[in-house]
C-alpha cells in the first residue's frame, strides 16, 4: 500500500454511516470545488508539491469528511455520485450496490437494524432528482491509494474514469438471444 507521507489509512471495520450534511448543501459546495476551476487544480499541484501543507491538508480533510460522511479515507472519493453517503462505509465495501443481502425493512445484512448505506443513497438521490447519478457504474478502486486525499486526487484529475458515463437508459436483463446464450 502507499500512503502519502503524514497519512493514513482508516484500519477500522465499516459500519453503515448515515451522512450528516445534506445532498443539498454538499451539492452546492462541489459546485464549488469543481475541478474544471483551473485554482483547484494549481492548489492541488503545490500541495503536492509542499510536504507539509499536504499533510496538513490531508489531517484537516479526514476530521471533516469521518466526522460527516463516516469517511475512511480511501482517497478515490464517490460521494458526488452516492449523495454523500459514502459506499466505503459498507461492510462489504461495494462501489456498487446495494448488495442482495438487505433486509426487507432494509436493513444491512452484517449489521442488522442499521440502515444500508446504499439504500440511503439512493433514497437521498431520489430526494433530489439524481436517480441517474446511481446508475453509473464505479470501477474498482486503486488500493495503493488508501490514505491519500480524496480532494487533491480531484483536482489533480487522478481519479478521472473513477466513474462510467450517466446513462439515461434503465437497466434491463438480456435475454438469451441477446447474451448470445443458446440452449
Ligand atoms: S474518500 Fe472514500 S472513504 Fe472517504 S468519503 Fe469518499 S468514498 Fe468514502
């Protein structure tokens, strides 16, 4: 694993975390933190650049976001796209979910009587008309970067195609013709 000189990585078991900022306000203020604002970007090349400011910075972003979002700081963050209910906080820690094990009262299936984590965000996304946002696929994370901030890996685009493109079409199961299953 590498970790970022004054970092670290959480070592603690995820529990379901009900995020404690709303979708809207945390959708307003990544407006803006957007990326495409060239200051963030040449922010995050001198905290890159600047050891120590870096694990500053890293110290300062890891109060905020365990405190908000039960963050673990796996430094490739999907809360933009979860409305900040971070999937990390899964006990399976699935970027894409929920799992087949929640309850009927959806509850998770490790813990039971806390609510799934994906289940909330789903309903926040639902909440704010972002249902779409849940249909884009999250690649696997890079392991190697557990530790690192999440926030300058934004800005300094080391994390782009951490997600698959929005796509307005609704799920739907193959038949065999179209799997090219024959029987
Ligand atoms: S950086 Fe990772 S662990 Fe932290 S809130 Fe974002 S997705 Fe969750």
């Amino acid at each position: 694993m590498i970790v970022m000189p004054g970092s670290r990585a959480s070592t603690d078991l995820p529990r379901p975390f009900r995020p404690l900022a709303s979708a809207p306000s945390m959708n307003a203020m990544h407006r803006v933190l957007d990326r495409r604002n060239p200051l963030w970007y040449a922010a995050s090349v001198f905290l890159l650049n600047t050891r120590p400011l870096y694990q500053a910075f890293t110290f300062v972003e890891r109060q905020v976001k365990h405190r908000l979002f039960g963050c673990r700081m796996c430094g490739q963050c999907a809360l933009p796209v979860t409305e900040y209910a971070c999937p990390m906080t899964c006990p399976k820690q699935l970027r894409n979910g929920p799992c087949g094990g929640v309850s009927v009262d959806g509850s998770c299936e490790v813990y039971p009587g806390m609510r799934c984590v994906w289940l909330m965000a789903f309903e926040r996304a639902d909440a704010e008309g972002h249902v779409g946002d849940m249909r884009r696929l999250q690649r696997p994370i890079d392991q190697r970067k557990w530790g690192q901030s999440s926030w300058v890996n934004y800005w300094h685009g080391d994390d782009e195609e951490l997600f698959a493109v929005e796509s307005e079409r609704e799920p739907s199961l193959l038949t065999a013709s179209e799997s090219g299953e024959s029987h």
